[in-house]
C-alpha cells in the first residue's frame, strides 16, 4: 500500500491512515540502551554514507524555524507545521475529526513542527520534526513518553548518542505494527533537549524497505544536527 498524506486540511478517515504512515512507537526497554559505538539501533553503520545535502532547516528564515537546524537530504521537501491551524483545518463541526487530529499533532509531550517529505526523492515517507516546551524532561524521558503515546510498536531499543553538532542525544529504534494493515515495519527516532525545550526527530516510512531507503536522510540529519 503505497499514499501519500499529510497532516493539513485531512477529514477522519484520512486522518486513519495518516496515523498508519506515521507509524506508532510503544514499548520500552530500560536505561539509555547504549549500544557499540558506530552501530545504529537498525544494525547500520553510521559509517554509511549519508544523503546528499539539499538544504537546512531550523534557522530563522528557513522553511521551519525550530531550535535546532540541521541539512536536508536532496530533493526532501520541508514543510512547517502550524499545529493550531491544522486542528482548525478539520471543521469546528465535526468533534471526531478534530479529535483525531489533535492526536496526531501531539505525541506525548510534544507537537508537531516540521515534516520533511521523501516523495519528490523518490520515497514514501516523512521525516518529522517535534517540539515541546521549555523546562521539560530530559531527552531520554521525552523519548519514552513520545513512544509510550501511541500503540502498535515493540522491540524498542534506546541508546545514548551525540550529534555530530555536539549535542547529547537518546535515539530509539524499534518495530511498529500497523492494527490497520496488520504490517511491521521499523522506525526510528531521537531526542534532544534545547533552551527553548525538547526536540525529537522521527523518521517513519511506508514500510521496512523505504525506511531503510530513507535512512541516509535521517543520518544526515543527526550527523548536522546542532542548536539553531
């Protein structure tokens, strides 16, 4: 199954299967995870080679300004977020559609900013930026609630790791199950705080083969990534 949705103007039943292309994140695994060094929860290299840098985002001026900036794979398309605007979008009268898509646009405790589109690369799958508020948890604690806030996923491995703009992180990869679709696939995310709060980065994907496609984008990402 292959569609293309995002997270703007979309009535309930999109908003279902916007929920499957997101993917989901439950379970846990205790501690910070780590793991050797050089070795990705998917079992990749961070020796691969990463994307081609196609941009950046998150300094002012940029497609979405965010607390952190980083370089974007060629080709993805960036696009920021108005959380507020999009629950709007679904139309005051209809309580289920706005229901779900406050959903969406909040994970645990922080909100969509910022999604990175694969399509015009040539993948099905999004890279995703999600912020929270000053003075929240630590990484590692943002990141298990975001996972804990949605169903579906197991077999999650957390470990620490550091940005290659220095900053302190925890990633998480895990396997999501679609309830759906009744398909796994992996997925992948990272948490990092900031002075104006935490960051988690979210790669998703249609499933385990465009994931893996699109890792060399998520790569990039973390490889760059530092405070805007």
């Amino acid at each position: 199954m292959r569609v293309r949705v995002g997270f703007v103007g979309r009535g309930a039943a999109v908003a279902v299967a916007l929920a499957t292309l997101l993917g989901g994140c439950a379970g846990s695994a205790d501690g910070d995870g780590k793991s050797a060094a050089g070795a990705s929860p998917s079992g990749r290299s961070e020796a691969d080679a990463a994307a081609a840098k196609g941009g950046s985002v998150g300094a002012a001026g940029s497609d979405c300004a965010l607390p952190v900036r980083f370089d974007v794979a060629e080709d993805w398309k960036a696009k920021a977020i108005d959380a507020e605007q999009s629950k709007a979008s679904t139309g005051s009268g209809d309580d289920l559609s706005a229901a779900v898509a406050d959903a969406l646009l909040h994970q645990g405790p922080v909100t969509a900013a910022c999604e990175i589109d694969a399509k015009p690369a040539g993948h099905i799958g999004f890279l995703r930026v999600w912020t929270g508020k000053a003075g929240a948890a630590a990484p590692g604690t943002v990141l298990r609630q975001f996972v804990a806030a949605e169903d579906g996923a197991g077999k999650a491995t957390y470990r620490s790791v550091r940005t290659g703009g220095g900053l302190k992180a925890v990633e998480v990869g895990y396997l999501y199950t679609s309830k759906l679709l009744g398909e796994t696939k992996k997925e992948t995310a990272l948490a990092v705080g900031t002075p104006d709060g935490p960051v988690v980065l979210h790669l998703g994907g249609m499933d385990t083969e465009e994931h893996e496609a699109m890792r060399p984008a998520y790569e990039l990402a973390k490889q760059t990534l530092r405070l805007s």
